[in-house]
C-alpha cells in the first residue's frame, strides 16, 4: 500500500512526463515562449496523436506518459512482450517529435 507521500510523488512524476511529452524540448525554448504557446502545442499534439498514430501507439503513450505505468505493467495488462512495448514507444515517440519540429518551423 503507498502512503499519501508515495501517491503525491507519484503523481508528480507523472505530470512532469506529460509535460515532458507535450511541451517543447528544452533546448526549444526560449525567452519568447509563453504559456500560450505550449497550450497551442499540447492541442496540436493532441490532434498529431489522433490522426498519426494507432489506437494502440496511442493507447500505449498515455499509459506510459499519462498514467505513469512502467513497460512491464502495459506489457503485463496488454498482454504483449515489454521488447514490443519499448518499440511501439519508441516508434511512436519518434513521430511525436517530428511533428514537434513541423509545429516549431511553422511557427
């Protein structure tokens, strides 16, 4: 059983995943980047990850980044090897990040 601090460190990993997922990579930002300018990338995401990747890329994402499960659990409650997991992550990680650089040329 975790204790409340365990839950709240939890939760906190997290939220810096889905910021990390959703936000602009640190070395993109700048002096210039603004609050509006990550909620913008977050809907453009969003809609990246609905039109560009599979029910099961994505279902695999947000576990991951927005549920904070580890390669063995989405493995385990899938019913898939961890190997295929990592790959699925990482295929799909791939095409989030080219169409960050889209989004940045764009803008």
């Amino acid at each position: 059983m975790t204790g409340a601090g365990g839950e709240v460190s939890r939760l906190h990993s997290i939220n810096a995943s889905l910021e990390n997922l959703y936000t602009l990579d640190p070395h993109d930002i700048d002096d210039n980047t603004n609050d509006a300018e990550r909620k913008r990338m977050r809907k453009y995401l969003d809609a990246v990850m609905e039109i560009a990747l599979t029910k099961r890329q994505r279902q695999i994402v947000m576990m991951y980044h927005g549920e904070g499960k580890k390669t063995p659990e989405i493995a385990a409650e899938l019913g898939i090897s961890p190997r295929v997991v990592q790959r699925i992550l990482r295929v799909s990680m791939k095409k989030l990040h080219q169409y960050k650089k889209i989004f940045l040329k764009a803008t």
